[in-house]
C-alpha cells in the first residue's frame, strides 16, 4: 500500500530528476512511515535547481518513495496569483490515493487535503504547530488557517499532535471529543529524530568560567518568530555590562543580512557569527557542544526540535511561553519574546550561579531521554498501524 504524505516542504529538483531539501525531508526522514506502509508518495512544492544549487542539500527520493509535484509558490499573495494553477496540481496530486497523512498548519497541505477529504477516503494529520502563531503577521490567513485546522481535526480518522497537552486542547480531534474506535484514534509524539547516542553527561561549569557562548538554532531565518532581533539586543546589552559573552545563530535564510547588518549597527558584529545552514543532525550537534546555554525566544513553535537537541546536550536553555515549549522548561526560564530585559537578567543570574547551570544541565539531559527515537517511534509506529489498517479494511 502507498502512503500520500503532504507537508510545508520545498524540494530542488535537479536534471537527473533527483530532489533534494536544505533540511528535515530528507530521506531518512520518510523511513518512519516506509516501516509500515511498502510505499510512501511526497505531496512538495518543487523547483527546478542546477545541480551546483543543491551543494550541501540532503537527498529526498529513494527506494519506494516518489515525489509528487506542486508548483513553487512562497507566500500568500503567490499562492491567491496562482490559485487555479496550484488547485490544479493538488487536485491531480490526490486522484489515485487511497490512504493519505498531512503534516499541518501548512497552505500547500490544507489544499491538498481539500481535495482528498472529497474522496471520503481515511486519512491523519500530525499537526506540528499552532497555526495562530505560525501565521501571526497575516491575520487574515491566522483566521481562516487556525478554524480550518480546527474543523480537519474533527473530520480526521486520526490526529496526533507534537505536544502532549497543549495543541490537543485547541485543536482536539474527534477521538478525544466522542471517543476513541477503530475509525477514530489519536496520539502525540514530537517530529525529532534522536538517538540515544546524541545525549551527553551533564555539564560542568565551575565558578573560574568567564566567557561564555550563547547558541540559538533556526533553520530558516526569513522572519523574526525565531527572536533573532530579541537575541541581538540582549547581546548589546550583556556587553554594555561587560559580560565576555559572544553568539552563535545556526541557520541560513533570506533575512540573515538583514541581522547582520543589524549586529554592525548595534557595534556588536565582532561577537555575533552565522554559521549558515547546517544539514546535519552531527552538524548542529558540534556547534551545541562548543556552546554554553541556548536561548531561543521563538514566538511560535510546536514542540521545538531545536530546544530538544540543546538539551540534550546539556545546555542550559532560555526560551519562551509559547505552545509545547512550557512541557519542555521550567516556568521561571520562560520569557515573552520581546523581554530582552527578562532574558538579559536571567543570563546574568546563571553566569553567576554555576551551580543552577549544572543543574539545568542534569535536568535537560534527563528530559530529552523522553523524546528519544526508540520512545517516540513506538507511539508513531502504533498510529500509522492504525491508518493502514482502516485503509485495507
């Protein structure tokens, strides 16, 4: 049986008719639903790319995978340019499909499953993120992208969320409303894939320790939900008070340059690096070891990957009140995102309590031991059984 898979994805497809993905889809990534169903088809948005475009990127296509195309639309005044032409392709993309899962909130997705949802045919959702937050600057599209997500989680066979609380009490699927059965079912499990070999001892910090190195990762720096401008300015600040403290932004994007220059404007670009994109799981991992505490005042997540993977490490984090995030950190390290203040007093406060850092250390690591693969892909596992099953009935 093949598995219809729609997500927020981009793929770069090059000459040889392979597709690639700066991060998260790559092939690995799609192992989790080849374990249960013989063939998985990937409903992306793809543009063509020469292949020296795509140095760096990760594979997507392998064996029993295929990707089904949609047009490269970014934003929502593309896709309301293009509607005809994209409803066209989503159409097409779900005609022969018999069993289907949509990673949401996600426009390409939600069109998808438009279409999909006419065939009366079972599918799920993971939904990965609060829609109300993910499209905060365009309310229009918060509106209507926060009720449909409401509305696909009642019509679903399946849902599972990323959190374990929060999104299931705004988005609640039928199961949890009428019960579960064999039609209807539910669960949750994060999108992180963690082996038990990440995971570090705890920290040690001391009271000899004078520099530290502040680590915040975003894959897509095209906007400012990930707090970048937050961080910046609570780096003048800690210099302004003569703390030895320099940053490490981990990811690429279209408004790199734009903080860049920000950093020069503020005198503070001798402290500040971006690594650009980092593809691998190994790759982020050594920046994070090099590092002493991750902040990341995000104002829209799920359940963040990002954080997971710093505390698996050991570092102490910072972040922010926002949907999963308080199921991962104490209440006393969360701050508004636009706190710079919060954040600056709080950074203080544990440079100069080592012992609060190397407790922070033991706790994260000890958190992070939950969301490793051999937990999470249990669950995961279970839920897609449950979808193949309704679909052979």
């Amino acid at each position: 049986m093949e598995l219809l898979v729609a997500a927020d994805s981009l793929f770069l497809k090059t000459p040889d008719g392979k597709y690639w993905c700066k991060t998260i889809y790559e092939y690995d990534f799609w192992l989790r639903y080849l374990k249960v169903f013989e063939k998985v088809a990937v409903v992306s948005r793809v543009k063509s790319a020469e292949l020296s475009e795509v140095d760096g990127y990760l594979r997507v296509d392998g064996p029993n995978l295929r990707v089904v195309e949609l047009p490269s639309m970014s934003g929502m005044k593309q896709y309301i340019l293009n509607y005809y032409l994209f409803s066209k392709a989503a159409k097409e993309a779900v005609e022969n499909a018999d069993c289907a899962l949509f990673r949401l909130p996600s426009v390409a997705a939600s069109m998808v499953l438009k279409y999909y949802a006419r065939k009366k045919k079972p599918y799920a959702l993971e939904i990965v993120a609060d829609p109300f937050d993910a499209y905060s600057s365009n309310k229009i599209a918060q509106l209507m992208y926060t009720k449909k997500l409401k509305e696909s989680a009642i019509s679903a066979n399946g849902v599972s969320y990323v959190t374990q609380f929060y999104l299931q009490s705004k988005y609640p699927s039928f199961a949890s409303k009428y019960g579960e059965t064999i039609e209807h079912f539910e669960s949750y499990y994060s999108t992180i894939n963690l082996p038990s070999s990440y995971l570090t001892k705890p920290r040690i910090y001391g009271n000899t320790k004078k520099h530290f190195t502040i680590v915040h990762t975003a894959n897509s720096i095209n906007n400012d939900i990930k707090g970048h401008e937050t961080l910046l300015k609570v780096l003048k600040n800690l210099r302004e008070k003569h703390y030895d403290i320099n940053i490490i932004f981990i990811g690429d994007g279209s408004k790199r340059k734009f903080y860049e220059q920000m950093s020069k404007n503020m005198g503070i670009e001798e402290y500040v690096t971006f690594t650009g994109l980092l593809s691998t799981q190994q790759e982020v991992r050594d920046i994070l070891l090099q590092s002493d505490i991750f902040v990341f005042p995000t104002k829209a997540e799920g359940l963040p990957r990002a954080v997971i993977e710093a505390m698996a490490v050991g570092l102490p984090c910072l972040s922010t009140p926002v949907n999963g995030i308080p199921e991962l950190l104490d209440e006393e390290y969360l701050f508004n995102p636009l706190d710079v203040e919060g954040f600056t007093s709080k950074i203080i406060h544990l440079i100069d309590s080592p012992d609060e850092l190397e407790e922070m250390s033991k706790k994260n690591i000890k958190k992070a031991k939950m969301y490793t693969i051999d937990k999470l892909e249990l669950r995961r596992t279970e839920f897609y059984v449950k979808l193949k099953k309704l679909s052979i009935k």
